[in-house]
C-alpha cells in the first residue's frame, strides 16, 4: 500500500514553551505568565502557547496515519533543537518531506522513520519534532496496512513482546504541586509528583523547601491513601537546582542532602531527576556517574534520573555505559523519529538502566498515545503522565490507550502472531 499524500494543520500541545535560561535567573511569574525579557534565542516571551503540527499520512485506499509534531517545553536548552513554531515548519513538511514519502510503500515502520529521521533539508537534519511527528504518522500508517496494533508492529520489527500488563504512570504537577499531589493521590498514581523545583527560589537557599515539600508529601500519601497497600515512587525533578546550591561536582554536600531526602521520604522510595546541570554532556555524565558512585558507596537508597544532556539516543548508549545514574528519562521529542526511542528504551534495559518513557507536558493527546505503544512494545519501567500540567487528563490519556492496547490484544485483535 502506497503513500498517496501528506496533510498537515497547525495545532495546540498541552502546555507551554518556557524559557528555561531565564526561568533559572530568577524570571518573577505572575499568575501561569512570566515577567521579564527572554533569554534563549527564538522566543518572543519567557512562557508563550506551545504549537504542534498535526500530520496526516494518507494512503491509496484512503486509511490515514496520524501523528503530532511537537517539542519539548524547554526548547533550545540543555542542547535541543531551537523553538518549534508550526509556521515556520509546515512548509517543510508539505514539500521536502512529502517529497520523499509519497510514492513510498507503508510497508516497514523502521525503515521509512530511520529514511526520514536521516533526512538532511538545506544542510541540516529536520528539527527533532518534525522526526518525531511525521515517524508517529508513519507507524499508523504501518499499523493499517497491516492490520495491526502500533506496538504489535513495533513488537514484529524490534522481536520484542508487548507489555501484558498496564505500566506505571508518572504524574507530573506543575507549579501547582500541593494541589495536584492531592489529584494523583485520590487516582492512585504509581509514581509522582515531579514537582518542577526548577529554580533555587522553590528548592530553597539551602534546601529547606524541598525538604519540608517531601515531608508533606509523605504525610498526605500515609493520610489520604486511596486503598491498603498504596505505596508509589516519590519521583521528583529537580532540575539541576542541587547543584547550585551545593556544586555540580560536589558529590559529598549532594549526598548528604539526598540522605536527608531519602529519611523524610521514608518508607517510600525516592528518585531524584536532574539534580545538577552541568553545562555540557561530558560534564554532565561525570556528575551524574560521579554522585550515583557516592550514593552506592554509602548505600543511600535514592535513585538518580538522567534528563538534562541525555538528549538523543547516542547520549542515552552515552549515559548508559558510563552509568550516569540509575534511570533514564528517555525524552521521546527530543529523540526524533520514534524508533529511536524504542531504541532507546531497550538500550537501558540491555544495561541495567532504568528505562523510563519520558517526554514532556508540551505534547498532544496524539504523540502520548502514540508513545504508549513505544513503552507497551518495550516493557518500560514507567511512562509520563501526558500532555500538561493538569494531572487529570495526562492519566486519563495514558491509562486509556493502555487499556485500549490490553483489551484489544485480550481478544486477538491486531496481535502479531510471529
């Protein structure tokens, strides 16, 4: 079955793009907005509406495989690709890339994402979150030629098994992290509450408030436990903010913070994500494995999460083979083509990595469905909650399309039989 066309149409994420840089100065917010000038090249606004293009691949018969272009909220920082304005990228789509499809067989998912992931259109690669868009678009596509699920296809490619059991969901808060804690408690999130404690102002000069929020936190999970037995992570993104207070490479002062946070934490266990920004890969890796080694050695039970750096899937083998932590985020926009986060994902479970299907709350209903079937495929250790900050509707979505894979593969429908 042929590509016959490519159609594109500029959409909403569910967040928002956000100047990280100037964020981390100490930008003042007022109310969801921020005040003040932005800092990372691209940006008209310290915060402003995240923008996706929806991709629809048609076939000869008529079938379509959609899929969402989109990037990270934290475009043009820790090395990512600039800031995706759907304006600028559209055209691109419609014709260097509809060139190269259309005409195509729908035959092979890892073939056509990785042609389309090498792509090179003036000189350079296409912007991550084309990759990423056009690569969900073309696994549908796949999927409906074959008349299989997405992660049975996936499954097929990559001689894997899929999931026969619904993965943990990370539930991310937002600014808002009293209140939404309360939401993912009530609905039972897996893990949570990622806290976003992305500048010292909210971890404190010394600490003291993120100390007291896990505190807190702790005490509302044991007071309003939705049923006996409800243990969740207590995952939280930190974003680089330890390492300011204490020094990137300062390995000894981190550990014994994260000692103080794993007691308050207690008896749930703690991960910490992003707890220095180093500035650059190679820098970033040697703290991460530098401060993982200092916490093995004192037996502090605390689990480093690799974000900031670990941006594509030669930073991720990167991370891996110097253990550069314990888990990876696996920052599916920030990847391109999905296969690379398949890739990815297997690549840390191969190692003896946490594999954790990250991605971001500036994405679709669309790309986290999508995704599902990346982390369905490849039995990760856990999946973000998404799009937005809201908690609701990110589980909502995700819990869905997992149950939706579960009972479809239940009654025989769509299963790769090989």
């Amino acid at each position: 079955m042929k590509i016959s066309k490519i159609i594109c149409a500029k959409g909403l994420t569910g967040f928002y793009f956000d100047d990280q840089r100037a964020i981390k100065a100490g930008a003042t917010q007022d109310g969801v907005l921020y005040v003040g000038d932005p800092m990372t090249p691209g940006f008209s606004r310290i915060r402003q509406a995240g923008e996706a293009i929806m991709v629809m691949i048609v076939l000869e018969n008529g079938e379509i495989g959609w899929g969402d272009c989109a990037a990270v909220q934290y475009s043009g920082a820790g090395g990512r690709d600039p800031l995706f304005l759907a304006d600028a990228f559209i055209p691109i789509i419609e014709n260097q890339v509809a060139s190269h499809l259309v005409g195509q067989e729908a035959d092979n998912f890892r073939r056509l994402a990785s042609d389309i992931d090498r792509m090179v259109v003036d000189g350079k690669r296409l912007h991550t979150a084309i990759r990423y868009g056009v690569s969900q678009a073309i696994l549908d596509a796949v999927a409906k030629v074959h008349n299989l699920n997405k992660c049975d296809v996936l499954a097929k490619e990559y001689g894997t098994k899929v999931s026969e059991k619904a993965l943990p969901i990370f539930s991310q808060s937002g600014d808002d992290r009293m209140l939404n804690a309360d939401k993912m408690i009530m609905k039972g999130a897996s893990v949570l509450p990622h806290g976003l404690f992305n500048s010292v102002k909210k971890t404190g000069e010394k600490g003291e408030k993120l100390l007291d929020y896990v505190r807190w936190l702790k005490d509302r999970i044991e007071t309003h436990s939705p049923y006996e037995g409800y243990h969740p992570v207590l995952h939280i993104d930190c974003y680089g903010t330890i390492g300011q207070l204490f020094g990137p490479d300062n390995y000894t002062a981190m550990a014994d913070y994260l000692t103080e946070l794993e007691q308050a934490a207690s008896p749930f266990h703690l991960r910490i994500e992003g707890p220095m920004d180093s500035d650059d890969r190679e820098s970033q890796m040697r703290d991460m494995r530098g401060l993982r080694e200092e916490l093995d050695r004192r037996g502090v039970n605390v689990e480093l999460v690799a974000d900031e750096w670990c941006n594509t899937l030669d930073d991720v083998i990167y991370f891996c083979d110097n253990k550069a932590g314990h888990m990876i985020q696996v920052k599916t926009p920030d990847l391109g083509s999905i296969h690379n986060t398949v890739e990815a994902l297997l690549y840390c479970e191969n190692t003896g990595m946490g594999a954790y299907m990250g991605g971001t709350c500036n994405e679709t209903d669309r790309s986290a469905q999508v995704c599902i079937h990346c982390a369905m495929a490849t039995n990760a250790d856990q999946i973000l909650g998404k799009p937005g900050m809201g908690v609701d509707e990110g589980m909502m979505i995700c819990f869905n399309e997992m149950q939706r894979i579960l009972a479809l593969r239940k009654a025989g429908i769509g299963v790769y039989q090989g």
